[in-house]
C-alpha cells in the first residue's frame, strides 16, 4: 500500500478589519435568525396542545400535560433569553471596536 501524496498547501487568508466586524455582526444576525425559529417552533408547540394551530387538530390532553408543556416552553424562551443577552453583549462589545476606531482608517 502507498502513502497519500499530501501537497503542500500554505494559503494566504487576508482579512481587513472592516471585514472582522462585518464577520461578527453576520454572526450575531444568524444566530438570532436561528433563535427566531426556536421561538416560532415554541409558538406552534402551544397552538398545537390547544388546538390552535390552523390546519391540524390538537391531542387531547390533561391540565397537568398542559402544564408541562407550558412549563417546556417557558424553560426554552429563558435559554433564549440569556442567549440573547450574550449576543446584546457582543454587539455592544463591536461597536465600542468601531466606535474606538471611527477615525482611523480599518485595515
């Protein structure tokens, strides 16, 4: 058996720092895109236990099944609640990058 013949590839990434910030507010953008969904996906689990959801006949289930669920729902909007606390952070912390070098040309 031979051995793989690996080519030496050193590549040359240049990235300015125009583009760095622009990087991290794309990434604050999608994760708040995905959190978006996460919250959409709760909505439809509550319309759904309470038969609300246009189109689909809801299951029948106990108050105490209600609850649960209710109670699922309220643990996943807290995570996304200090989710979004981080990425208010990360924001702030960006502009005060930009706000720091609003007179000096980004490289």
């Amino acid at each position: 058996m031979s051995q793989a013949n690996v080519p030496n590839i050193t590549p040359s990434i240049t990235i300015t720092s125009q583009d760095a910030i622009n990087l991290l507010l794309i990434s604050i953008a999608m994760e708040e895109i995905g959190l978006s969904h996460i919250i959409n996906a709760e909505g439809e689990k509550l319309q759904y236990v309470l038969g609300t959801l246009p189109g689909v006949k809801g299951p029948d289930i106990s108050v105490s099944d209600l609850l649960n669920v209710n109670s699922s729902v309220r643990e996943t909007l807290k995570e996304i609640a200090k989710k979004e606390w981080i990425l208010q952070s990360k924001l702030e912390s960006i502009i005060e990058v930009i706000t720091q070098y609003r007179n000096q040309p980004l490289n």
